[in-house]
C-alpha cells in the first residue's frame, strides 16, 4: 500500500516540475532534510509514479518548430475497435506532441508542431488524412501560445 504524500513530498515534486534540472544535494537543503532521505524519497516518487520521467524543454523556434497547430479529428466510426486502430497510428507519428480522446464536435484533439504552413500541408496530405477511420479533420493555427505546459497546480 502506499504511504501518502506528505508537506515534504509535495514541496519537493513542486521545486522538481519547476526546475527539473535541481541536484539531489539543492533539493535536499530546500526541503530541509539530508542528501540521503531526499534521494530516498525522490526514488519513491519516481517508483510509485508520482513523477513519471524527466526532460529538456526545447526552444520549438530554435529547431524549425515554430507553428503550433491544433487539430480536431471525427472518426467515421465510434467504436471501440476505430478508436484503437486510431489511437495506435497516432502513437507511430513522432510530429505529433499529444493526441487526446475528447467529448463533444470531435473525437480527437491533436498537438502538432511544424516549420511552417508548408510543412503542415504535407504533413495533412500525406499522413493525417490517411490516419485509419479519419472522416475529418479541422484545422487550427495558433496565432499566439498564451500558456503551454503550465506546471500542476497542487
């Protein structure tokens, strides 16, 4: 069974969604307990999937990934053998950042970055059309990313 998350825990997973890049030893001292408890601790965050990986945030403009696009996708079917045969061809393109199953005037929503339109229209003509079950899709430039990837408020 699993302990429950303390003031300490919650500190520490709140300094590490921040600054991901925080040494065992700086993470120690700001929740005020030794080097050692807080890498136990940690471990246990990780282990009981409280914290599920660590990354670098990338710059998209820095690596030709500028436009932000958003897509809804209807599916010509609802059931659940279109969904998994969707779910699993979206999972095998790498330009798409996330897919999300969603209520309402869609089926999907999709997080995708490209250089620029150019790139998206083939990206549209050769892949996402061909996706399995797709019946259609909408399509939504982002004129300007207000918030991305905020942390978890908790």
């Amino acid at each position: 069974m699993r302990a429950p998350l303390d003031r300490i825990d919650l500190k520490m997973l709140r300094l590490l969604q921040d600054n991901g890049r925080l040494t065992n030893a700086e993470l120690a001292q700001s929740v005020a307990v030794s080097p050692a408890t807080c890498h136990r601790r940690t471990q246990r965050l990780f282990d009981e999937g409280f914290i599920s990986h660590v990354r670098a945030v990338v710059i998209p403009q820095k690596v030709d990934r500028g436009a932000l696009v958003m897509v809804g996708v209807v599916l010509d079917r609802s059931t659940p053998e279109s969904f998994a045969d969707f779910e699993k061809a979206v999972a095998k393109l790498k330009f798409i950042l996330d897919c999300h199953l969603v209520a309402g005037d869609f089926d999907y929503f999709l997080k995708i970055r490209v250089g620029d339109m150019a790139d998206f229209n083939r990206i549209h003509g050769d892949q996402l059309i061909a996706l399995p079950g797709v019946r259609q899709t909408r399509t939504f430039f982002v004129m300007k990313e207000v918030v991305d990837n905020a942390p978890l408020d908790f």
